[in-house]
C-alpha cells in the first residue's frame, strides 16, 4: 500500500512551489513573523488532518505502531531518508536520519528558511492526529543544522 503511493518528498515539492508563492505574497503583506506563523498553523492543521485518515487504515480502522511504522516508506521513498534503526519493539521506534533529501530539496529551491516549517513541524503534529497515545520526541534535525535528526517515538498505554 504504502509503497504504491505518491512518496512525501515529491508531494512536499509540489506543495513547496505552490507555498513558496503564497508565502512571498504573505511577507509582503503582512510581515515574515505572521506569514510564517499563519504557514505554520495550516500545515499543522492539514498534518493532523492527513494522520487521522492514515490512522484509519490500520488494521480494523485503529492505529497502532505497527501500522505507523508500515507507512514509512512513503516518507523514504526516492531515497529521500537514509535511516539508522536504534530501537523497534512493541511501545518504540527510535531511529536516525543521517541523510535527509527533504532539507537538500528546500535549499535547492531558495526556502531554507521554511523547511523546517513545511516540514520537521508536521512530525510531531502527524503524531497528535494520529493517535494522542504516539508521542515524538526529537531534539535535533538536519534542517536545523544538526548532522543527523533523532526520532524517539513511544506509544503509551
């Protein structure tokens, strides 16, 4: 299933260029602190949004962590993640990203500075619409200037 998907790095490069108009028209008009701030709000939004209908495909229409980690590979696809598993159990996925095209594609197209926006703040926002019980805790990303982002996911109980 996951696999036969659009991959998320081609999906946030159309949405990119689609923002990146969007955002300039918004700088302009109302400064860079509320344009950033009102990107920032839809993408969490619509994060939320595209996790709950995610979270109703797992098996019998509930998430589990099982069924989170499945959809990975539309994250991945296209090499756009170099990933080093650390911990994968029953209540944990923790991993590295030691190369993230994501960050590379938004340099790329002049939006450094909104990667971390159009991106990283979906992660824990994802996790919120998906199921309250999954919680992200991350410190570091490549985006930020981190050489690697470190992903501790945990389902509670």
């Amino acid at each position: 299933m996951a696999e036969e998907a659009l991959g998320i790095l081609e999906q946030r490069r159309i949405e990119a260029a689609f923002a990146k108009g969007i955002y300039e028209e918004m700088k302009a008009q109302l400064g860079e602190d509320k344009a950033k701030s009102i990107l920032s709000a839809a993408i969490i939004k619509l994060s939320k949004e595209t996790a709950a209908e995610m979270a109703k495909q797992g098996p019998e229409g509930t998430p589990s962590l099982e069924h989170f980690i499945s959809l990975q590979p539309l994250w991945t696809k296209g090499d756009a993640l170099q990933i080093e598993t650390i911990r994968k159990d029953a209540k944990h996925y923790d991993f590295n990203v030691t190369r993230c095209r994501y960050a590379e594609m938004y340099r790329a197209m002049g939006l450094a500075e909104l990667g971390a926006v159009l991106s990283c703040n979906r992660d824990g926002a994802f996790c919120q619409g998906y199921d309250p019980k999954l919680k992200l805790e991350r410190t570091q990303t490549i985006m930020g200037g981190a050489t690697h982002c470190n992903f501790r996911y945990r389902y509670e109980d």
